[in-house]
C-alpha cells in the first residue's frame, strides 16, 4: 500500500466517519432523540480535539507511527533490541499483524474498560464518558484524558514493541474509527454481525443503560462481543422481546469539557475525605 493510500484512509478516519455517520444517524433514526442535545456543542469540541490528538500521538500516520513514535519509544521505553517478540509483527503478513492488532486492541479495551468500571478510582474519570443523558456519534469522544490514556496507552506501546506494520495500523484504525462511534451512533444496526463477533448500537446501548438492573454491567466490548461472550458479560437480548433502553447518562453531571476534565478530582478528593459510613 502507497504512503499516499495510507495518507488518505487516515484522512477518511479522522475526518470522514464523523461526517458520514452523522449523515447516516439523521437518516437512519434508531430512537427518537434531538440532535442539539445537551452537551451537543460541547462533545463537539470533544471530537475535533480527540482528532488532534489523533493526528499528534497516532493515527495519521504512518509517517508520525514510524518515524517519531516508534524511534522514540523503542529508544526510551524498549531499549533492549530482541527482547520477546519484540519486533515480531515487523516482516509478518498484513493479515496476521491485523489480527493480532485486533485480538490485542479488542482484549487490552476489555480489561481496561472493566476496571475502569469496577475499581471507584478510575470509575471517577470513566464515568466522565457515561455521563452523556443521550447517546450518539457524538458522545463518541466525551472522555476523561485520564481514562483515555488508560484504555489506549497499552495498545499503542504493544503496537510498536511488536513493531506492527504501518499499512495494518492504518486499517486498524480505520475500522476502530468507523467501529467507535457506529457502536455509539443512533443507528438501527442489524444483530447478525453478532454472529461474527461484531459489536453493533443496541449492544453498546446496553453497556450505557442506567435501567436497572444493567447499570454499566454488562458488555465491557468496544468493538467486538468476543471478550464479553468469553467471560459471560454479554447482554443483548432481542429488541422484540425486551424493549431497548431508555435511560443514559447522569442528569447533573456538568456537559462542559473543562468541568469534565476537573470533577473526577473533585470527587475523588470528596471520597477521600468524607468520614467513612459505620
Ligand atoms: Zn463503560
Ligand atoms: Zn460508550
């Protein structure tokens, strides 16, 4: 693959999904909710500031992956070359090095995601993400940076001890762009990808539900089932039977950004200070 193909798949993953799933949200309307929510204006802000980011730290790409990423961090971080497997994705085919970097990515997301779930500590910054009281592409990118780092992090340092191919990471992110905020969008998607281990809307839904007794539960997946099928976290039952939920979010949780950025610590300090219950 051309590093002008690789130049513009990452253009069409950061910049392109947004659009196009905002198209297809308006078109294909799952649940009835406005478009000017609250915290529309702010999860905005959110997006294009996670596309810098983006642009920054990964994705765009292979040139920054390559060339700034990887001779950096092999240098500081991994400074033994031939360590185990390190490097071993480098002459692999782009095939094994995409499932590798979906088995890893999809696993490290699954781990992460539960402890940001159980442990009250990192609750505090995910909850930052479940805060949104509607669900939509937008509320894609409402993240804590502290829980950002912890659910991306493992997987941007595996990728380059493992030195996994540029063109794969392209791709990678190219579906996990399309993939994170279909799974967040107001589509109607279909179940059968199920079948092959897919997330799709009505699962993530659930993961957002604060009906209970789901309440943050159930599919700790991002854009697979696998993991949640593994370890028997996987809730998603037939909409026919069981009608889809109603309820996200925290009414009272502040919808501007930089709020978002302050009151995890806010919290936790409360949590730490208050004299505990008997
Ligand atoms: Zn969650
Ligand atoms: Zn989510």
């Amino acid at each position: 693959m051309s590093t002008t193909t690789q130049y513009w798949i990452t253009m069409f993953s950061t910049y392109g999904w947004v659009l196009l799933l905002l198209i297809m949200e308006r078109i294909w309307t799952f649940q009835k909710q406005p478009l000017l929510r609250p915290g529309f204006f702010w999860d905005v802000i959110y997006t294009y500031q996670n596309i810098v980011l983006q642009i920054i730290f990964w994705t765009a790409a292979p040139v920054i992956v390559e060339r700034i990423l990887a001779n950096w961090l092999t240098q500081t971080v991994f400074p033994i070359e031939g360590a185990f497997l390190q490097g071993a994705l480098a002459d692999r085919s782009i095939v094994l090095n995409l499932a590798v970097l979906f088995l890893m990515g999809e696993s490290i997301f699954y781990v992460a995601h539960y402890l940001a779930h159980k442990i009250p500590f990192l609750w505090e910054f995910h909850r930052v993400h479940h805060s949104s009281l509607i669900v939509d592409s937008f509320s894609t990118s409402r993240f804590h940076i502290v829980d950002r780092i912890l659910f991306t992090l493992p997987n941007i340092l595996l990728m380059i001890y493992f030195k996994a191919r540029p063109e794969a990471i392209v791709l990678y992110f190219f579906f996990r762009a399309f993939m994170d905020r279909y799974i967040h969008s107001n589509i109607p998607g279909p179940r059968w990808p199920h079948k092959f281990m897919l997330s799709s809307p009505t699962f993530h839904r659930w993961h957002h539900s604060t009906n209970p007794p789901i309440l943050h539960q159930k599919n700790f997946g991002g854009n697979f089932i696998f993991m949640d099928v593994l370890f028997g976290t996987a809730y998603d039952p037939d909409p026919k039977e069981h009608p889809l939920p109603t309820r996200f979010g925290e009414a009272d949780y502040s919808n501007n950004l930089i709020m978002q950025q302050v009151l995890p610590f806010y919290y936790l300090y409360k949590r730490w200070t208050q004299p505990k219950q008997a």
